[in-house]
C-alpha cells in the first residue's frame, strides 16, 4: 500500500511540474477509460485557491492599487456605459466565477460572508457554523454539504488593503462599518460534485481556472477600449504610469507567481493540522 501510495504521489507530482512549469496544453477529454481517481479534491481545493490568491492579489495591488495612483478607476458599477471603471476586486473575482460556471466541469466559486453586502453572498446553515470555525482558528474548512452533495472547501479571505476596508465600511448596504486591515471578511468557497477525481480532471479543473481568470481580465481590457481616454496596453504596468498590461503578459504573471505555491498545495506535509483536514 505504501509502495502504491509513494508510485501515485510521484506521477502527481511528475503531472505537476509537466503542467506548470513546461507547458500547459488543453486537459485532454475526461471519459471512464482515464486513470482512476485518486486525487482528494480537498487537495485540489487547496491548489485552486493558490491560483486564485496569486490572481487576486496581482489584481488587487499592481492593477486597482496601482492603478488609481495612476490615473485609472474602478468602481461595483463598472459594467455601466456610461462608467469608465474596471471591476473592484471582489467583482473581479466573480467574474472569474462566472466564467467557470459556463463550463461542463461543475466548479463553483464564491465569496460569502456572515457581515456580506448582498444577502446573496450571506452564509447560511452549515456555511455559517463552519465559517464560525473557519474565524475561530483561521484553518481551511472541507465538508460535505448534505442537501446539496457537494464537496465544500473555505479558506480565509482577508482584507488585503485599506482600498477593500474603505470601500465596505462607506458601502451604502453595509451590515459592518469598522472593518479593519487584516481583518477576516469573509471565505473564498469552492464546490465540487466529486471526492476525488482524475489526475486528468485535477489539471483540467486548473486550466478552467486559468483561462476564466484570462477571460475576466480581457472583458475588462475589452471595458478599457471604450473610454475616452484609454491607457497604453502594452509590456507595461500601472506602477510605471498610464499603462495597464495586455492579457498575455498579466496571466503569465499569474502563473509565475503561483506556479509554485500551487505545486506546494497539493504536497504541502510542514502542517500537521492542515493536511490531516485535507485528507479527511
């Protein structure tokens, strides 16, 4: 079993470093005739959530923060006509949620909380008794939501900068108005109909990903071509002027900057805690 188990982890591993940091080809077709599942999807979780940290974070300080000391805004009305604005960051990543709801694979994502601006986003039920848990000890939650038969991960979502404290404390619809720097605002929720999965489901579970992010980021540059004055798309970044970068550039950002942690979700062992929840 543990031969077995040492064969498994060095093929997943193998996959890994092929996809990450060699070359990232199209996942091929998930049928019955590809290897078994032996991947934990709480393990997948835990990868995604790399990914998109990396995302959010590229966005969050070297495009919004950035960029308004540049000249460029954003706003939660950005999809107006009438709004030269791009999406804030917490938008942001609905768009990329939404983009991953229009494919076949059945990934969800969301970012819910118990102090949430729309109820929509308000946990409920045993979202919230394992939010509570989530905020007591700041440790991932997995569980399996019983009416629903997903498979649930949460992990903390926390206010980056003062830009997301100010904009939820002046929100008009706020139930909370002294968020802090740092505080734990809510949960980045993943679900999923499977507990464990392909190898080859794992790598296209994170080519969705990708290529949602992608997705996203170009709707906002497709945004950008309209104002009246629209900055230089290009090599550049907001941090050195007027500039914002084309989609190719920012998604290669993306990945060199999770590529690694995102490897070391999946075989991260220097938290006894964490993986003995991952594995459960």
């Amino acid at each position: 079993m543990k031969i077995d188990s040492f064969f498994i982890n060095a093929l997943v591993l193998f996959a890994l470093i092929v996809f990450l940091f060699v070359t990232a080809p199209p996942p091929l077709p998930l049928t019955d005739e590809n290897q078994s599942a032996t991947v934990n999807i709480n393990r997948v979780f835990a990868m995604l959530e790399a990914e998109n940290d990396a995302a959010r974070e590229i966005w969050t300080k070297e495009i919004v923060k950035a960029g308004k000391q540049a000249g460029l805004k954003f706003s939660e009305n950005w999809r107006q006509n009438n709004v030269e604005a791009g999406p804030l960051p917490a938008l942001f990543l609905r768009e990329t949620a939404k983009n991953m709801e229009r494919n076949p694979l059945r990934l969800s994502l969301f970012l819910g909380s118990d102090f949430a601006i729309s109820s929509a986003n308000r946990f409920e039920d045993i979202q919230l008794a394992k939010f509570k848990l989530l905020k007591a000890s700041s440790i991932p939650q997995f569980f399996l939501q019983q009416d629903t038969a997903l498979y649930t991960a949460m992990f903390p979502d926390l206010a980056m900068s003062q830009a997301c404290v100010d904009c939820h404390n002046d929100h008009k619809d706020t139930p909370k108005t002294d968020w802090k720097l740092n505080d734990m605002m809510g949960a980045t929720t993943w679900m999923y109909p499977k507990q464990k999965i392909t190898m080859d489901e794992c790598l296209a579970l994170l080519h969705l990903l990708r290529n949602s992010v992608k997705t996203a980021y170009a709707r906002y540059l497709e945004k950008v071509m309209t104002f009246n004055t629209p900055p230089m798309i290009g090599d550049k970044w907001p941090k050195e002027g007027y500039y914002l970068p084309d989609v190719n550039v920012f998604i290669a950002k993306v990945k060199n900057k999770a590529s690694v942690t995102t490897l070391n979700s999946l075989l991260d062992h220097s938290k006894p805690e964490h993986r003995k929840a991952i594995e459960s």
